[in-house]
C-alpha cells in the first residue's frame, strides 16, 4: 500500500492534479467498461439463436415449435417476441417500445464513456497549459541566467497531461464505437424479429394488416 501511495505522489508531482483526476476517470471509466460487458454477457446480447428459431417457426406457420423454441431461448428480447406472438400488426408501436425499453438499460453508461472520450483530451491540453505557464513563469524567474533544461524539462512534465487525457479517451471512445456496433446490431435483429412475426408468410396475415394505417391514405 505504501509503494502505491508513493507511485501516486509522484505521479502528482510530476502532472498534477490534472494527471490524477485523469486517473481518477480512468478508472470509472474502466469500471463502467467492466461492468457494461457483464451486463451484454447476462443479458445475452448477440445469442438469440433459440429466439431467432422461434421466429423462423412461426414465420413458417409451425406456432408448436414456435412456442418450443422460445421457451429455450434466453434472450432479452425473448418475452418481447412472446408478446408479438398474441399482438395485431396495429401493437407494433407497443412492441417497439418494449424493446428500446430493454435497449436503454443496455446503454446506461453510454453517455458516461462518450464525455469521457470527448473530455479527457481537453482535460491533458488545460494540464499541459497550465504547465506550459509554470514552465515560462520558471524562465522568467532565472533571468539572465537561463538554463535550457529548465524550459525542455517544464515542457515534457507539461505535455505529460495531454500524453495522459489521450491514452485514456483513446481506448474509451474504441470500447464505446465497438458497444454502439453492438446496439445497433440488436436493433436490427429486434426490428427484424418484430416484422416477422406481425406479417408471418407461412400464413395468411390478419385483415388488420392490409388496414390502412390512421393518417395515410
């Protein structure tokens, strides 16, 4: 504990404050990470094979294996499909609903990682700013008897800020475009789920469906 404790005041002394409240969100941000990848893995994101069976069923007109398959299935989206199977194509709304229901809860943190991707670059150019200033306050001081180190060694302890602000936006905004693929992805296979079933082919479709829709012609 104490050879940490050491590690962090030197880090201090070398960046700043800037440099560990950098850390500081480097580390919500690695917790956010961790836990949003536990979250896909239990919520089963992307494994919806058993439900994806279910659909197919029912769009062939077999509703016994239909039903069979969606008790198997696991997914999130399962009981948003079971409530399609009873549902007129006019519910479509509803449905949708309940699945970007189930959408945003997999994306709480979303908006935590994107400000982090966004902030901490300029969190590192305000540190290196202000030692930038430090560094030519330090230079001034010295006055005719400037010492070249003096000014590369305020320079680089400055630029560290920056260094730091990028190594942690940097992999934040990779993980978030990589579970922002992964969303939409569900999305299309939630909207492809849904069509399915509301306008199955392996049977004839409600005469709700062929009802103009209220407000169209």
């Amino acid at each position: 504990m104490n050879g940490i404790l050491e590690s962090l005041r030197q880090v201090a002394d070398l960046g700043g404050p800037v440099v560990m409240i950098l850390l500081a969100v480097s580390v919500v941000t690695l917790a956010t990470v961790l836990y949003k990848l536990w979250q896909f893995s239990a919520a089963g994101v992307g494994r919806h094979k058993a439900m994806k069976e279910a659909v197919e069923s029912w769009d062939e007109g077999d509703l016994a294996a239909a039903l069979a398959a969606l008790k198997q299935s696991k997914s999130y989206l399962a009981p948003v499909v079971e409530m399609a199977f009873s549902a007129q194509p006019q519910n479509r709304k509803r449905l949708e609903a309940e699945a970007e229901s189930r959408f945003a809860r997999l994306e709480r943190g979303f908006r935590l990682l994107d400000s982090v991707a966004q902030l901490a670059p300029l969190l590192g150019l305000f540190g290196t700013v202000l030692g930038m200033i430090e560094a030519f306050q330090s230079l001034q001081e010295a006055g005719a008897q400037v010492d070249p180190s003096l000014l590369a060694g305020g320079i680089w302890v400055a630029l560290l800020t920056t260094a730091v602000g990028l190594a942690v936006a940097m992999p934040t905004s990779m993980v978030l475009s990589w579970l922002e693929g992964r969303m939409d992805g569900e999305r299309v296979t939630a909207e492809r789920a849904i069509s399915t079933v509301l306008h199955p082919q392996g049977r004839p479709a409600p005469a709700a469906d062929f009802e103009a829709e209220p407000g169209r012609a």
